[in-house]
C-alpha cells in the first residue's frame, strides 16, 4: 500500500487539504489532483453515489496522486469493509455519537489486533492477491486514515474518552449538524465558535488525532489561519464544485445580459 498522502502532511506538522467530488465523474478527481490538492473527498453520505462510481472515483484517486477520503451513511462495518476492499484510503464517519460508535469506527476499519476488519487477500485493496498478506494487513493499519465525526452531544461529552482510542486520526467537526446540535441559529450565533474552541482544547490536550473542520463552510466560513490556530490536520475546501460552476455560469450570463442590455 502506498504512502497516505495526507497522512504524511498531517505529519509533518502541516494541514492536509481535500475538496468535494461533487459530480459522478472521475475527470473531476483527476482535476482535483492537479490543482494540487492532496484528497477528493467521496461523499456517499449526501450523494446517489453507488459502489461502482466509487470504486471508479478511488481509481481516480490513485491515478492521480492524491488520497481518497470516503465518507459512508452510516458507521456500518459492512459497508465499510467494502469500501475498503476497494481501496479507499480513508474513511469518514458520520454521527458516530459517542465512545461506543467510535470504538466501533476502530474495529471496522482495522484489521486484528486493532480491529475486526475481514480479510480477503485477492482484493483490490491487496492488490489482487499480488503482496504479502501480513505485509498489506501492517501497511493498511498504518496508512489508512479514520475519521471519526462528533455531531451530538453525546459524542462532544465524550470526546476526551474518543481522543485516546488507538486507530483514530481525524475528529471531525460537521458545522451543521453540530449547529442544530446546539441550537445555533447561523455562524455569527456565538454558542457556536465557543463550542468549537473549546472541542479543540480537549482534542489538543490529548494529544491524539487531529482536528478536521472545513475551510470556508457557509454554516462556519474559517480560513486557513483560523484552522491552524485550532490545531486542524485536514479541511475540506468549500466551496464545491457545483457552487463553483453555478457562480461561473450566472456571472457570465449576467455579463452577456449586461453587454446586450437585455
């Protein structure tokens, strides 16, 4: 298994960067990939993605040097084992709500001794059977980036119990829901920072993973200092590329309206 890209920035004591594979197309990783970012983030979680555009999507990824980062629905081992299988390097998991949910995040995307993770020694991830095994099982516990989200406050009360497990790299933050979570009405609603400099303390403090928060998310418009300052690993880059191209298209047809008075 090859190096984990964002592992290795993390590392080095640098944020890692990643943007959101928004389209069902893998033009759009490889497009990633050159504009220098270091992940696609693959998002099944609010998306119709189904596994074979995501296997094609991690294929993607590796063609082009970067790391794929794919968030589940759901913190369901099955699932995961399958994503893995084919190859992702790193998984993000929502609404792990609490100690427990994380414990169960360690044991799905680990194999034994750290974790439960099945082992089939002729898949894509082992490369089709074409290395050693006990060589893939070390180099995937080491390399695969997890990425555990604290979404309620069952999971923010416990999060110095999460920031010690073994097999976490990544505690992530999802402005949204964690908005809803504390009855914030918008980010200027102060409750909101508060809480999340507060999560970054305790997660500092531990010593463990890294902090993940999205840079320039409309519910929590961060910039790369602001994430430095709290000790983040790895961010998302908003906006995404519908919003993107939205912004584009609506400029330019306003700029023709505007040259034709129409």
């Amino acid at each position: 298994m090859k190096t984990n890209r964002v592992k290795k920035v993390i590392q080095n004591g640098n944020i890692a960067l990643g943007t959101y594979v928004s389209f069902a197309d893998s033009q759009l990783v490889e497009i990633i990939g050159i504009s220098g970012f270091d992940a696609a983030f693959i998002d099944m979680e609010h998306t119709a993605f189904d596994l074979g555009l995501v296997q094609s999507l991690i294929q993607a990824c590796d063609l082009s040097g970067i790391t794929s980062i794919v968030r589940v629905p759901d913190n369901d081992e099955k699932l995961i084992l399958r994503i893995l299988d084919m190859g992702a390097e790193g998984i993000v998991i929502p609404h792990v709500q609490g100690l427990d949910g994380a414990i169960k995040a360690v044991s799905s995307v680990r194999y034994p001794p750290m974790g439960k993770r099945g082992g089939a020694g002729t898949t894509r991830a082992a490369r089709y059977g074409s290395v050693d095994w006990h060589e893939h099982v070390k180099e995937s516990n080491r390399e695969i980036l997890l990425s555990v989200m604290v979404e309620d406050r069952k999971a923010i009360d416990e999060i110095d119990e999460i920031s010690q497990l073994e097999g976490i790299d990544l505690i992530a933050i999802g402005p949204t829901d964690l908005s809803q979570a504390l009855g914030a009405v918008g980010p200027s609603d102060p409750r909101l920072m508060e809480e999340i400099q507060k999560i970054a303390e305790r997660v500092s403090r531990m010593g463990g993973p890294k902090l993940q928060i999205p840079m320039g998310h409309p519910a929590l418009p961060l910039t790369a200092t602001d994430l430095k300052r709290l000790g983040v690993g790895y961010t998302h880059v908003a906006p995404a590329a519908p919003s993107l191209l939205l912004k584009a298209f609506t400029d330019k047809v306003k700029q023709i309206h505007t040259e034709l008075k129409r």
